[in-house]
C-alpha cells in the first residue's frame, strides 16, 4: 500500500462490501425528501416505495424520528457487526444492543467532532437522561443548527427500547419485502467495484485513491484516526458520506461507472454528468469563478443570490463530474483543471465507439490544507 504524503501519517486503508451498509443506504435513497439527487432516478425510488407501501414507509419515518440521516448514522453499527456484516448479523447485532448505545451513535458520540463540542461524560450522561446534561448537549452541540437541535431533541427524549425494537421492525421488513429482490442484482456491482478498487489502492497513495474514488474529495490524514475504511455504494451515487467511529473513518463513495454493466450503446455515465454539469448557465459561471481560486460555499452562494441549499445541489453536481473538489469535511471548493480536457476526451470515443479512460487524479503538493 502507498504511504500518504500529508503528515507522515499511514492509516491502513481497506475496500469493503457489506449488504448491511447498502441496506442502509437504499433506505437513506429511498426515502430522502432530496430524491433528485440520487443518480438511480426517480423510477427506482418509486418502484422501491411501492414495495413498501405507506404504511411501512410511515412506520420508517416515525422510528427514524422524521430524518432519514438516522439510518445513515445506524452505518457505524454495521460496522461494528462481525464480518461479513451481512443483514441478518446486522439485526441481530441491533437487536442485542443496549439501548443507550444506539443512541450514542445516533447523535454522533463517537465522531470527534460531536466530543469536541461536548464533553464525553455529558454526552452520556444526556443519552441516560439526565435533565442538566441534556441542556448542555443541546446547548453546545451545533445550536445554531435548527434542524439538528430538533433531531438532536428527538433522541434523546425518546425511549431507548422502543426506538431499538421499532428499528428492528421496519429494518427486518424493508429487508425482505424491499432490499432482497435488488440485492441479487446490485451486490455484484459493489463487488465488481471494491476489487477494481483494490487494485488502484496498489498503485496510488491514499489521499489520491480517496480523491479518484470519490469523484473529487480531498482526503487529509488526522491524528486519530488509525484506519480508513471504503465502502463502494450503487444506491447512494453520487453522494459520498463520512461516518467516524473512534479510530475509524468510514467514507462511502459512489460506484465507478465502469462497475456497472451496460451495452455498448450507452453513453457512458461520466460523460452524461459532464454533460449535465456543462449543460446550466449557472454552474459554468460557478467554474468561472472558481477558476479564480478556491470559494467557500457560502462565498459561492452570496455570489450568486443562491439559497446555500441551491448551491448546494449545484456543487454535488459539479464534484459528481469530476470538475470540482473538496477537501474532508469543508465546504471549499476549487477548479480541478485537470478533468476539464476529459471532456472533449470523452465525447469523441463515445462516438467513435471507444472505452472511456478511467479518470486522472492530480498529485497533491505536500503539505497542502484541505
């Protein structure tokens, strides 16, 4: 494995398929009020509703406390499940776990960044439900944030029994009646992907393997975190996703195009992105003005007049073609030069009936800030 270039520092870093994380993750896809963004498009979110049916897809709402990044959170106890971590270790591992320790996942205790801004000991004492510390929690936990304070609410207020056996219920019913029929068609994609990519971990360092699987994401090392772990996602593309726990950083990432079979006929999926990124006046303006240099995502929506929710989007866009990055956990975007000539690149061999090259990435500069 190649040594990262930022920091000294040498995390070991590992490709890994788990049904237990794309079930998760379907129900993340499936049931985001955001369902545009999801490449798998609209029909097979519906498809995948209709299967459930209302009444389960109310019963999913209530036991995620009305935000669906519950299920993105229940991530680090798939984790935590012995290998393979398929689905039904999963639930059984949900199923035997005290209470108390689901909701320490749930609102983020072992991401240091949540401890940072709470101590340890009120966090848990505030998931015990102690009265003072859940005051402290709320009050220094990303208060300005409305919608995390009210989720944040939600966890903690909520018996812990019930919300652990209602999550057993409705993850045990979307997994047979809804994930099972997909999984015979879509796990072989994820494994396709996590071998390919395992090959490319040979050959690159970390922080370039991170930004070529992720489209775009630029990976740091940080004291702590002792291992990476990468999870190839179908459902979830072109989202990437960080989950922390402890010494542990799990980065989901979307699927290479190249893992998904297709005829020969069909463009290929870089090509349709770029072309979908290019094709809005408003985002070849935003690559204007990043060629200027870096821009906060703020900076970027000010600029524009933009809700930071619409530029949002706009960016996910631009960084799911290859055209932007952005580092680990900021909102700061730069130009990627390099992925712009692929463009003309890839229009030519699609006509002329060619392969698509693997996209580059660009060496990173030693000591480079995120």
């Amino acid at each position: 494995m190649a040594p990262t270039r930022r920091g000294g520092l040498t995390p070991t870093v590992s490709v890994e398929v788990s049904p237990a994380y794309e079930l998760l993750l379907s129900i993340v896809t499936a049931t985001d009020p955001a369902g545009d963004t999801y490449e798998i498009g609209p029909e097979w979110i519906a498809r995948m509703r209709a299967r459930a049916g209302d009444e389960l897809l109310g019963r999913i709402d209530a036991a995620g406390q009305h935000d669906v990044d519950t299920y993105l959170h229940l991530i680090g106890l798939a984790y935590d499940t012995p290998a393979p971590r398929d689905i039904a270790a999963f639930l059984a591992r949900l199923r035997d776990a005290d209470p108390a320790e689901i909701k320490l996942h749930l609102v983020t205790y072992y991401a240091r960044e949540t401890r940072r801004c709470t101590p340890a000991d009120v966090i848990r004492l505030a998931v015990s439900g102690d009265a003072d510390a859940k005051r402290a929690f709320l009050g220094s936990c990303h208060p300005e944030s409305e919608s995390w304070t009210e989720y944040l609410r939600a966890i903690l207020d909520v018996d812990g029994e019930q919300l652990r056996n209602e999550l057993v219920e409705v993850l045990t019913e979307w997994a047979e009646r809804v994930w099972e029929p997909e999984a015979t068609i879509i796990l072989p994609i994820l494994e396709r992907d996590a071998e390919a990519k395992r090959e490319l971990l040979r050959e690159r360092s970390i922080d370039e393997f991170v930004e070529t699987a992720t489209n775009g994401v630029e990976w740091v090392a940080r004291p702590g975190v002792d291992r990476v772990v990468m999870v190839p996602s179908f459902v979830n593309r072109p989202l990437v996703s960080f989950s922390e726990i402890g010494e542990v950083q799990l980065i989901v990432f979307p699927v290479a195009d190249e893992s998904v079979a297709a005829d020969s006929d069909t463009p290929p999926q870089r090509l349709v992105r770029l072309s979908k990124a290019l094709g809005d006046e408003k985002r070849l303006r935003i690559l204007r003005a990043l060629a200027d240099g870096e821009k906060s995502l703020m900076e970027l929506a000010e600029l524009f007049g933009l809700a930071k929710t619409t530029m949002h989007h706009h960016m996910i866009v631009l960084r799911s073609a290859g055209l932007v990055s952005v580092p680990v956990g900021t909102k700061r975007y730069r130009l990627r030069h390099e992925a712009v000539p692929d463009v003309g690149a890839l229009l030519s061999g699609y006509l002329e009936g060619q392969p698509p090259e693997p996209p580059r990435s660009r060496s990173h500069r030693s000591g480079q800030s995120g």
